[in-house]
C-alpha cells in the first residue's frame, strides 16, 4: 500500500510497508500506524538501531514530527507527554539522524533540519530528555549518567554512527593483526583499561563512548564485527547471520573493496579446533578453587607447551604434553591454580613474544562472579539474572536489591583464608555488590538469554584435547514475550569450516525451542566439533562449541575403579554406537597402569579419535604453596613437611550422592584416629583437615590414612620420612642411590653445578637403585641429584635448581657445541678465565643467582663482581635477560642489588614497550628500564603501583612515607605472641593491594619484623643507622632536600639502631643507587660500600626493599624530570 499522507493544508506520498493499495493518510494517522507497526519491533531489542527500517520511512516520520510537535505545543499541551504518545517514532527518527548524519560533534542542527522544526537551544534538553522517556517507555536502555546527557544516549542507541565506522573498523582490524587470538572480550578490556583513554584517541567521540559505557552491548557489537571482518576475508562472503545494521555491513564491504582494512590475520574464529585461544580466569569450585585456564595449542614441538604463569610477581612454569602424539599432536588445555589471592596475572607461552594480562583482583571492588560452569563474567559487564557463584572477602557481606537464595556455600583453598565462596541465585534480583564497598556494587540485567542445551555428555568420554563428548546435537531454546517481536538468527558450523549446516532466523514473540538440530545435516550419524552460534538483540546472544558422537554411549565395568598399592583396579570399558557408525574397539580393557585409552568412531564420512577414561578414585593433597593436582593413587606424604604444614586431604569418588565416611589414621595395623569430612561434601568430592590429624602424626612418626569406599577399604595417603636414598656415588656409565627406598615410579634428576643454567636429566631409578648417568655429564664435574616419583599422567615438575639433593664427587666441566656455554662452564670449574664477551646474559643470571652455592663464601664477592661485567655493560637487555628467567621475586631482587644493576644508568632507548610488560611482572626491574614518558608504560605503571605513583610522579610527594617505620607500635608488637601477630595481620591483608599502597607497605614491613632475629638481620642492623646518617650527608651535599622527609619519616623516632632502623636503611640504600645510577661517584662510593648489606637485607625483606627501590627512582627521575 502506498499511504498519501495529508494534514489539513500538507500532504505527500509516503510509501507503505506492506505493498498495500495506496491511499492518503494524515500526519497523525501515519505516525499511529509507524508506532504500531515499529514499537512491537523496539520492544524486542536493546538498541534502536538494530531494527532494521528503511531510511525513507524514518526520513518520512522526522519530516512530520516537528510539524506535529509544534501543534501539540500550541494546544497547549505539556512537551514531555509528546514523546511517550509516539515512543517508536521518536526514537527511530532522532536515531537514524544521528547514526546518518552525525559529523565531528554535529547533530542538533540536522535533527532540526531532519524534523522541520526550528529548535532552540534550550529544546535540547527537551528533546533529549524526550528521547529517553521514549526509549524507556519501550523498554530500552535510557544510558543515564553519560558525559552528554542530552545527544549521549541517542548517539548510543546507534552503536556506533556511519561517519566513525571507518575509524573504529581500521582499530579493531589493527588489534587483531599485532594481538594473537584476540577475542572481542579482550579487545574491550584492552581499550577500556583504566589510565589508557589515550589508546581511543583516534576514534571519534561516539565510537569511543560506545566502547566504554556500551557494557553488553558494546560487547556483542565487537564480537559481531570481529565475525564480520572474518567473513570479509572470502571473495564472495556470506554475511547472513553476522546481524549488524546493514550501513554497518555496507561500510565495511566499502573498505574491504578499497583495501582500506587488514584482513589478513584471522581470528580465533576461524581457525582450527586447536585454534589460538586466550587464557583466562575461571573457578573448578570443588577442588582447584580460582585458577587460570591455558588453552590447547596446536604445532608445538613434540607436542609439549610450555607456559610461564606470573601472578603478584611470582613465576611458575606450566607445561601441557600431548598424551596422544599421532593421534592428536596438539597441547592440551591445562590450568593453574591461585594459590592466593593476587592482583594480576601474566601468562606467555613459550616461542612467542606476546603475553596475556589478566586482572584477578580489584581492590577497590573485590568480588570475582564466576557462571555456573565456572566461567569468569567480565567485572565490566552485568551480571545475569542466573545462578552463579561469588568470590569474595568475608569480611564483607553480599548486599543486594533485592531476594537472594545461598544455593551452595562452598570452600576455597589453603591460601584463600578470609575468602568466602557461595552460589547463589540472581533470579529477581536488581544489583549485587558488597557492604561498605559501593564501587564493587554490578547491576543485574533482567534480559532472559537463549539457552544452548546439550544434557549430560557421555560419561567417561572425552576428544584428546579434553572437551566433553554429546551423543546427540544441542536443542536452542529462544525466549520471546508477548507483545514485542524479536529476531534471532541460529547458526551451526563445523569448527574450522565457514560453511553454516544449518542457519535460519526467528522473528518470534513466545519461547521458541529448536528441536532435531541433527535433522539439517546431509548425512548422519553427526560426528565432530560444532560452533553454535545464537544472535539476536545484542547482549542477549549465546554461543557454544560442542563435540557430538551421534548415538555413542558408554559403560564400565566397574563403575569406579579404585587404587591399591598395586595401581587402580583392572577395568573394562564397551562402547555402542548409532546405526551407520562404528566403534573401534567396541571393548577396551585397562591394565593397573593405564587410566585411559583411544578408541576411534567411525560414520560414513568422518572418523574422529576419543579417549575413554573409566571413572576413578581420585585424591589431592592441598597445601597453602604447592598446586593441588588430582592423582589416581596413594599420596606419599613427606613427614617434615606435614609437621611444618599439613594442609588439606581431598577425595573425590565419582557418581557418589551419600557423604563419605571419616578417614581412618592408622599405625602399625592399629586404628588410633578417626577424622570427619569437613563441611558438606559437594559433587563427590569430600574434604580433611589434617591439622586435626597433626598430633598423631607427631606422636607415631608416621601414618597410614584409610578410607572406605562402599565395601572396600583403601589406603588414599601415607606420611613417611622424606629420604628417599642416603646417598648417591658413582659406578661407571651409572649412579648407584646408597640405601634407596624402592617407589614405583621412583626418577632422578641430575645437575651438572658446573652448567647451572640447564634443566636436569631426568633418568628413572632401577629396581637395584642404578640410575643411568647420560655420556654428556660422566666428565662434567660435580652433580646434583634429586629423586622424586613421577606419574605418568601428571608432569612432574622439577625445580631450576634443587634444595635436597645427594651430592655426587667429580671432576671436569660440561663441553658443549656451544663455545660459550663451554667457556662459563671451564670458569666455574676453576680451568678457565670468565669469556670476555658473553651473549646469554641469561646464563650470567644464573650464576649470580646460584653464587652462594658455586663458590665458598671466601670467593662470593669476586666472583659475582667477575659475573656482574657483562651486566653493566649491556644493563637492558640484563634487565630483559633477568625478567624472561622467572625467578621468584627474592632472588631477581637480590641478582639486581648483588650485580651492581640497581645502581646503574640504564640508556633511555626504544625500551617503553618492553618496560610496559616488565610493570605486571617483576616491577622493581620495570622501573629501572624507564619509558615512563610512554602512555602505556605509564599506565601499566599506575596500575601496579596504585594512586599513589601519579601523586609521586607528578608532585613529587609521597603521602605514606611514614608507613614502615618502626617505632612505638613495633615495640608493642614484640611482647605479643607470634599468634596473636599473626591474627592481626592476616585479618588486615586478606585483598591484595597495590605495590605502593598503604596496607602493602605495612605488610612488607611486618614481613621484616618477623625476620628482626635473624642473623642477616642482626647484621644490617648493626651498620643501619650508619648507612641512615650516610645517605642524609650525601642528599645535604647534593642539595637534594626533596628526598629528606622520604628517609626522615622512615627513622625510629627516638633514633634507636639495630633492626629497628633498618626500615630507614632501606629506603637510604635505594636512594644512594639510584643517585650513583646518575653520576655521583661518592654515591657510588657508598653503594659498593653497603652493596652486601643491602642484599642480606633483600633476602629477609624482599617486598619492602622493591617498595624501596621503586619509590627511590620515582622520587629522584621526578625532581630530574622537574629541574630539566
């Protein structure tokens, strides 16, 4: 139908959207038959812009919306009643004008001209007030409290307008090429940190705000467009199902053609099932607590990846082996667990430059919320009206608007003491948050979310890279309501294929579920990994990738194996398969030794590898520093280490629904205690204390620990001595282990002392104690062993350099096809001078690190001073050399103090990008690098450092100097047991903070006052207050009085030596570096003076001495910076 529009004296033609007869209309009638035909539509989106009308039909409504406006105005009736009378109409006119026509911040002057209406400039806020009352009247965001109040929220409902696309495609396209596996949720994080606004400067002012209030549908809209830009990379793409605005898709298509975009990197999207995944922050609430998820990798050498896991500072090595090389050569996905709470998290993987920074924890809003299958929900975006589970102090409690249902209260590791963990429910609920903390305050969305639902997998069955197996293909539930229409569109494809197997779209306005999924493939049974992809309003959308194995099923016998001290019981597994598939074998049989097997599923078309694993006993010993791994066997548990700590003792028997019984502690035959599950056991798995248990143990020596699992009775752990072996000598072409404890799987690490920098040779140890001694390390000198029981199924790690070990005589030194590592070699073996120049700094580091143990300490200093050359001549790539090692924070510290390298100039080159990534890692090292005039580099800075560095760097005024000082508090300290101390500051550092930070100073501080009776201790003490008064004369003499309040509000106040000045001997010892780093040879002087002291004091004060050393060249590179 073509309607003619007429009002009295106006009148044109307006075309219809039906294909009706045409006929004439009034402007009234026209606009009730837009608003009938478009609020059905609105209701049933997020944004405005997402309804896709003609640009001639919004053209059409904003010509007759100012003349019908001024009429209502002249009858006399209210403005605002004039936007809710026709809501649709408002909002689609005023947002097709702004998603058009908007340039450089204009947009009323075209709306006025859009609508025919001769605005003022205080109908502004009239009709941008009127806008939102439309929009909520809809049902629609309004985007309160945007720096625009009046244009903001209209240019948000566009998304982002036509004129910025260019800008913000050409910065996505860019990201994607320098950032490997980047997925839209880390594009936002990284646009949207706190201190980078800078890293948007290029994208006009609506593009920008989008990205950083748009939350959820900021979101989406970057997902989409990552899709996009994927589906550009095809001569002929198919762009159905990527449901963004057409001027949006057209856009793109224009600068595709153009070449104007980069589409030569592909996204995770579009690669294969091993595709390049981020890591990320994710919860296993019945065992491993908060952990990090490291993703499959696929071409890896032998099938090995080796990842470098830094959370707060300190490094661990993650390494995820292929168990089916042949069959799947990729890594699997592995995990890390948080032993604590901490701040950041920096994960790189090993052959590849890049790193992964995660926030863990925000101090100002520490509460981590987690879906029910353990994913992280970004803390940027709101929360789902779902169940979820919530991370948190407990010294806070939840607060909500709303009724909240505990569903679980569940527990968390060792090191999470003051955490609470519970699940709970969101249904009906407005915000969640936490008392006293308003910033940690989320708003909960009440939109409903299509739901992909899959069952339960097949039990037992799993692809080589871990994902679960479904026997049959997802159904999609698609929520509507009545009196709105929303469009969904569902995609399925193969992973790896941009062929779609099924897409369709549903304008529908009830629940809708999608049934018989498999019913669009050409041939079945289904078989394989599929990406299920369900878009509609954005933020509401949901996707999956699924592993389906049509009509496959699987049954064990028995149903849970158990562990004896033979290994787990003998088990059988069968495998049915669907009519037109074949499973190959239809029967596996599992010896003592094998926990899983492979087994192949054939169909007419595709044969895919599965590991089927048998359901077993598993067991986990938790302790506050060690990683909680399940193992399928009997804990050996060593006796000196369960005294000093004794931890947790997790069990976990699949398909158990009845709580498990107490664990029985046995010795010589006897039972002598019964210990309780504590708390409600949860999915199988049960939990002891053995702090309970701790006495017995103490009293016996040792222990057996029995637990009865329906009518067996098995033994889940022992505690033992340690010695594995008294000793270790050689015999030839072997080592022979003196009185050796024989332990299946019983391996020997060995270390040539003479080559510190290489891994050890793992060999495993024969029944007679033999263990095989590699040709390279017959003549290498002396050796290190260390024994340790390895399981096959769970790498063990073994550490750069052992603190057990059996010592094993020797001459000679490590000959290598490296001519360098010789040379280093034949130096710390005594037959050779130090290389005049050495490229691996990285061994140099070791060297120093290991020094005390390398060289007696009558040859300590010489021999660091000789190591420390090639350091102070090449001081940032030492800088980068020191940081790619890992040590723990102590020992980099100590490397930094003992070489030199704190009181050295570091040359100000292209070095900000480098320093950037230093900042997460080891910050007292990024420090000294520089490039703090970079933006990044100076917000990664902040973001470690906290608001304390931006005071500091640009005023040059530290508030919290006097935080450390030992004065009347501390005296008061030492007449208090140590746990009544502990009580105190447990209780006052359950968040982490940032590096300089009030509570983090206090806490380095009292870290140093439990170390004030040690001999290292005692003797910095005895020159602190010496070293004190040296730096006060040395900042007289340069005149620098800026930096006397920093050493003065650290003093005693009644001017009292010993361990009570060495807060103040920190601070004086950093500062005199770092003015030797610039020149000023007394200053140097007095550095190599206290060089050793400030080292000892490093090793028992490690997190005071960094606070130190950054705030020193903070405060001296701020004066510098102000006085240039």
């Amino acid at each position: 139908m073509v309607l003619v529009m007429t009002d009295r004296v106006e009148s044109e033609m307006a075309e219809a959207e039906d294909g009706s007869p045409a006929r004439k209309v009034g402007a009234t009638e026209l606009l009730n038959r837009r608003e009938a035909a478009w609020s059905r539509r609105l209701r049933g989106s997020s944004l405005v812009a997402e309804v896709d009308i003609k640009d001639g039909h919004s053209e059409q409504v904003a010509s007759v919306l100012g003349r019908v406006y001024a009429k209502w105005l002249a009858s006399g009736r209210k403005p605002h009643t004039f936007f809710t009378r026709w809501p649709a109409c408002v909002a689609v006119a005023m947002t097709a004008v702004a998603a058009r026509h908007y340039r450089r911040g204009e947009f009323w002057r075209d709306l006025w001209t859009a609508v025919g209406y001769r605005g003022l400039p205080e109908e502004q806020s009239t009709w941008g007030k009127g806008f939102a009352n439309a929009v909520d009247a809809l049902g629609m965001p309004t985007f309160q409290g945007m720096p625009m109040p009046y244009v903001g929220p209209i240019l948000m409902h566009t998304g982002i307008p036509t004129y910025c696309l260019e800008d913000y495609f050409r910065l996505i396209a860019h990201r994607r090429a320098s950032d490997r596996g980047l997925d839209a949720e880390a594009f936002l994080a990284w646009a949207t940190a706190p201190g980078t606004e800078h890293r948007l400067d290029n994208l006009d002012v609506p593009a920008r705000r989008f990205l950083q209030h748009g939350t959820e549908f900021a979101l989406d809209f970057v997902e989409r467009t990552f899709d996009l830009l994927d589906r550009l990379r095809d001569p002929a793409p198919d762009l159905d199902g990527v449901a963004l605005p057409p001027r949006v898709l057209a856009r793109a298509q224009e600068l595709a053609a153009e070449r104007q975009l980069d589409l030569s990197v592909p996204s995770s999207s579009g690669e294969s099932r091993t595709r390049a995944e981020r890591p990320r922050i994710a919860l296993d609430p019945f065992g491993r607590g908060v952990e990090v998820i490291l993703p499959a990798v696929g071409d890896t050498p032998d099938g090995l990846a080796t990842w470098t896991v830094t959370a707060d500072g300190v490094t661990s090595t993650v390494r995820s082996r292929a168990q089916w090389v042949g069959v799947a050569e990729a890594a699997p996905a592995t995990n890390f667990s948080l032993l604590k709470p901490v701040r950041t998290v920096v994960v790189a993987l090993a052959g590849w430059q890049h790193q992964t920074e995660l926030q863990v924890i925000d101090p100002a809003a520490p509460m981590l919320v987690f879906a029910e299958d353990g994913r992280r929900l970004p803390a940027t975006m709101p929360l789902p009206p779902d169940v979820v589970w919530v991370v948190y102090p407990g010294e806070h409690e939840l607060t909500t608007d709303g009724p909240l249902a505990v569903t679980i209260e569940g527990q968390l590791p060792l090191g999470w003491t003051g955490w609470r963990l519970r699940q709970v429910s969101l249904e009906g609920v407005r915000s969640l948050g936490l008392t006293e903390l308003p910033g940690s305050r989320r708003p909960v969305r009440g939109y409903t979310r299509p739901r992909i639902v899959t069952g339960d997998p097949v039990a037992g069955v799993t692809t080589p890279y871990g994902s679960p197996v479904y026997a049959r293909m997802p159904e999609v539930w698609l929520p509507g309501q009545e009196g709105a229409e929303t469009t969904w569109q569902v995609d399925v494809r193969r992973v790896g294929s941009d062929e779609a197997v099924m897409s369709g779209s549903h304008t529908i306005s009830g629940p809708l579920s999608i049934t018989e999924i498999e019913d669009a493939f050409p041939s079945r049974p289904v078989l394989g990994a599929f990406d299920i992809v369900v878009r509609g309003p954005l933020g509401r959308g949901a996707k999956r990738t699924v592993f389906v194995a049509e009509g496959l099923g699987a049954r064990f016998t028995p149903r849970v194996r158990l562990f004896g001290a033979a290994g787990l019981a003998q088990g059988k597994a069968e495998l049915t398969a669907a009519v037109g598939a074949q499973a190959a074998p239809r029967a596996i049989s599992y010896g003592s030794a094998e926990l899983a097997a492979i087994a192949e599923y054939r169909t007419g078309e595709q044969t895919e590898p599965l590991v089927v694993t048998p359901p077993r006993v598993e067991v986990m010993h938790e302790r506050e520093a060690e990683p909680p791994i399940w193992r399928a066997g009997p804990l050996r548990i060593p006796a000196d280490s369960f005294a000093d700590a004794p931890g947790a003792l997790l069990v976990r028997v699949p398909e158990t629904r009845s709580a498990l019984p107490s664990l029985h502690v046995v010795v010589g035959g006897n039972v002598v205690q019964d210990l309780p599950a504590s708390g409600r056991p949860q999915e199988g798995t049960a939990r002891f204390d053995l702090v309970k248990i701790a006495d017995t143990v103490a009293e016996h020596k040792q222990a057996d620990l029995l637990l009865e699992v329906g009518s067996d009775v098995i033994r889940v752990g022992s505690v033992r001595p340690r010695q594995l072996a008294y000793g270790a000598e050689r015999e030839g072409d072997h080592l022979r282990l003196i009185n050796h404890v024989p332990v299946d799987g019983l391996t020997a690490g060995i270390y040539p002392t003479t080559a510190p920098w290489r891994e050890p040779i793992v060999e495993p140890v024969g029944a007679d104690g033999s263990v095989p001694l590699p040709v390279e390390l017959r003549d290498a000198g002396p050796l290190l062993v260390l024994l340790q029981v390895d399981d096959p199924w769970v790498p063990v790690e073994w550490p750069r350099w052992p603190k057990q070990y059996l010592m094993v005589g020797g001459d000679g030194h490590v000959i290598s096809d490296d001519p360098e590592e010789t040379a280093l070699s034949r130096f710390i073996s005594g037959e050779g001078d130090f290389p005049h120049e050495v490229d691996g700094l990285w061994r140099v580091w070791t060297m120093i690190d290991l020094a005390e143990r390398l060289r007696p300490a009558s040859d300590l200093q010489r021999f660091i001073m000789t190591c420390s050359r090639p350091i102070q001549r090449r001081p940032f790539d030492a800088l980068t050399a020191l940081v790619g090692l890992g040590l723990k924070p102590a020992r980099t510290l100590a490397c930094i103090i003992s070489s030199g390298l704190a009181a050295t100039a570091v040359p100000d080159l292209a070095n900000a990008d480098a320093a950037r990534r230093m900042w997460p890692v080891v910050p007292a090292v990024a420090a000294l690098a520089g490039g703090l005039q970079d933006e990044d580099c100076f917000a990664a800075a902040e973001r470690q450092c906290g608001e304390a560095f931006r005071e500091i760097v640009v005023d040059g005024v530290d508030s919290f100097a006097g935080v450390g000082r030992f004065g009347a508090d501390a005296d008061r300290l030492v007449h208090m047991t140590p746990q009544q101390i502990e009580g105190i500051w447990r209780a006052a550092n359950v968040v982490p903070r940032a590096l300089l930070d009030a509570d983090t100073r206090a806490s380095a501080a009292r870290r140093l006052f439990d170390a004030r009776g040690e001999e290292a201790a005692r003797e910095v003490g005895s020159v602190a207050l010496y070293a004190v008064k040296t730096a006060e004369a040395v900042l007289r003499r340069l005149e620098r009085l800026d930096l006397l309040p920093q050493l003065d509000q650290r003093r005693n106040p009644d001017g009292r030596a010993g361990w009570r000045s060495l807060p103040a001997a920190s601070i004086a010892f950093a500062m005199v570096a770092r003015l030797a780093a610039r020149g000023d040879a007394q200053c140097r002087t007095a550095e190599q003076t206290f060089r050793a002291d400030w080292t000892r004091l490093a090793a028992i004060a490690p997190d005071l001495v960094t606070i130190d050393l950054v705030l020193a060249e903070l405060l001296v590179g701020q004066a510098e910076t102000e006085m240039q």
